[in-house]
C-alpha cells in the first residue's frame, strides 16, 4: 500500500489530470442525460456523446493502468506516453469494457434470483427438520457472497485483467499470457488492500455528502456544501488511482522477468 501511495503522490500530474478529466466525462454524461429523444437527431447527438464518453473513459483510464503498470518508486511516470500508446490498445479495451458489463449483467441477474431461492430453500429445509426456518436467513446467507463478488472480487479480476489489456491488447487474453495476468490475483494481501480502498473510495464520499453540519445561513451552508462535495470527490479519485497502483505493481509482480543477453565472450 505504500508503495501505491508513493507512486500516485510523487507525480501528482496523474492526480490532476484524473480530477480534471473525470469532471469533464461527469459533465458530459450530465449533457447526455439531458438531450431529447423526440427527433433523429436527438438520437444520433446521444449515440455520438455515448461514444464520446465511453472513448473518453477508456483512454483516460487505460492510460492510467498501462502507466502505473509500468512505473515504480524510482522511475518516473511517463504519462504523456502512455496516453499515446493507449490509442492503440482501444479496441482490445473496447472489448474488455463489454466483457466486464456482460459479467456484471449476470451477477445483477444472479442477485434478482436470490429472494426466490432463499423462500425455496426455507421451505425445503422447513420440511426436513420440522421447525420454521425463516426466508431472511437464508437470504443473507446467500446475499453475501454475492455482494462480496460483485463489489469485491469481480471489480478486481476485471481491474487486473484490463491492466494487462492496457498494455499488451489483445495479446493479454491469450493463453498463458491470461493466466500470467490473473496471477497477481493470487496474493492475498492485494484483496484486503483492495477491500480497504473500495470502502474508503465509497464509504468516506457518501458521508461526506450525507452529511450536512448545522451552519446558519444560506451563504454559509453552500459554501460548506461545495467543500464537501469538493473533497468528496478528491477522496473518490484518489482512492481509485491508489487502486489501480496497487492493481499495476501485482501485474508487473506477475510478469517474468525481462531476459537480458550475456555479452559475448
């Protein structure tokens, strides 16, 4: 974890870069939501702007990936280079991006069914040991490894999957190439440094929001309002680009080691 911390504040250029980009696609998502559906072009300004924004996205955060997978303490990160070579690795990211919405589909339609399978499973085990066996039971039981998967455990595979994509494309998805990628994934360390970003990523956002301290005044409430949401925001992308750090140093832990030739002689 400090070396990921390390890495993001020594080139703070990535931080704002992330602050002020990630504003820019929230602006534009806000402007889609808002255009029309009434006439064609209204339809075509909506595709283009999905467009936009998803092209946006990926290039913004693919270069992060590719950069923090190939920097460490002691080299500096080049991100203007990284930028450029994520142009060409879009297509492969376009694909990791519909992979990891098909996933996060069936686990949405995997965690609709589990009202239903609790009730059964009640009942069934009602039967067998002759006593009431409440349905929120089994619920929670089977709610929980599916909120673990699909905020913890999916959310990293995908991270450290989409890394590699960032750098080699779509010779990342390749045999032993694949396994070598999903290999950082073996270190136990890296899901509880993972587990701990994600609810401070969220967690610490959500009550500054929520939170609204009792100033007088509407001068003094927005202003206070604005510095929440403000920090909020910071801590929010501070805490993803610290992930996808720690993501980054697991996929260049996974990689074997760069065979150097022996001078001649």
């Amino acid at each position: 974890m400090r070396e990921a911390l390390a890495v993001v504040w020594r080139d703070r250029r990535v931080l704002a870069l992330h602050l002020a980009g990630n504003l820019v696609l929230f602006g534009l998502v806000w402007v889609w939501l808002s255009v029309p559906e009434s006439r064609i072009w209204h339809l075509l300004l909506s595709a283009s702007l999905a467009g936009v924004i998803l092209l946006g996205a990926l290039w913004l955060h693919g270069a992060t990936m590719r950069l923090f997978r190939r920097t460490d303490q002691d080299r500096p990160a080049a991100v203007v280079e990284s930028l450029r070579a994520t142009r060409y690795r879009l297509p492969a990211l376009l694909v990791w991006a519909a992979f990891s919405w098909i996933a996060f589909a069936l686990i949405g339609s995997l965690a609709d069914l589990v009202p239903g399978v609790a009730e059964w499973i009640s009942s069934a085990l009602t039967f067998l040991v002759r006593r009431p066996v409440p349905s929120h039971w089994t619920e929670m039981a089977l709610a929980v490894p599916i909120v673990l998967l699909r905020w913890i455990a999916l959310p990293l595979l995908l991270l450290i999957l989409g890394s590699a994509v960032s750098e080699r494309g779509f010779g990342a998805l390749r045999g032993s190439a694949l396994d070598r990628a999903l290999g950082g994934a073996r270190a136990a360390g890296l899901w509880l440094r993972c587990a701990l970003l994600i609810a401070v990523g969220v967690g610490v956002p959500c009550l500054l929001v929520h939170w609204v301290p009792g100033f007088a005044g509407i001068a003094a409430q927005a202003a206070s309002m604005i510095a929440r949401f403000l920090l909020a925001y910071s801590v929010m992308i501070a805490s993803w680009l610290v992930l996808l750090a720690l993501v980054g140093r697991a996929g260049r832990v996974s990689e074997p080691p760069p065979i150097v030739a022996s001078p001649a002689g």
